[in-house]
C-alpha cells in the first residue's frame, strides 16, 4: 500500500494521530498494520490503542520518531 509523500504528516484521510512531544503526526492504520508486527499489535491485538484517534507516544524524540515514519516503505518514499 504505498500512498506517496504527498500523504505522509497529512490530516487528508488520516485515521490516527500520535502526538509526540506536543506535536502531531498523521498516519493511516492500514501501512502501519501492513509494515510493523508493534504497530499490527498495537492496532489489532488488545490494547486500548486500538479503536483509538490520538495516540500519545511518550519517551521518544519528535525528530527520531518522524524519521521512523517517513521511513516506513509502505506509506512513504524517502
């Protein structure tokens, strides 16, 4: 499912939200569940993540989890 940068940090048809660091960042359920086995449990296994819009991410650097993101292959180009 690659979507294009155009996509990527992007409210248009966005369905999740993390906020790290006061900041948000827009992503879609479907790459990350297609990329990630955490991400895939996160969405789909038991936790209170999973049916939720915002989802704060403590413990991280804004700069090193964008740079997670864009690098997924699945949902952006780099």
């Amino acid at each position: 499912v690659y979507l294009g940068e155009q996509y990527v940090n992007n409210a248009t048809l966005s369905d999740v939200t993390f906020l790290v660091e006061g900041k948000r960042f827009y992503a879609h359920r479907i790459c990350l569940l297609a990329s990630s086995d955490a991400f895939r449990a996160m969405f789909d296994g038991g936790y209170k993540e999973k049916d939720a819009r915002d989802i704060e991410i403590p413990n991280i650097r804004w700069e090193v989890f964008e740079l997670m993101m864009r690098s997924n292959k699945l949902c952006s180009h780099v």
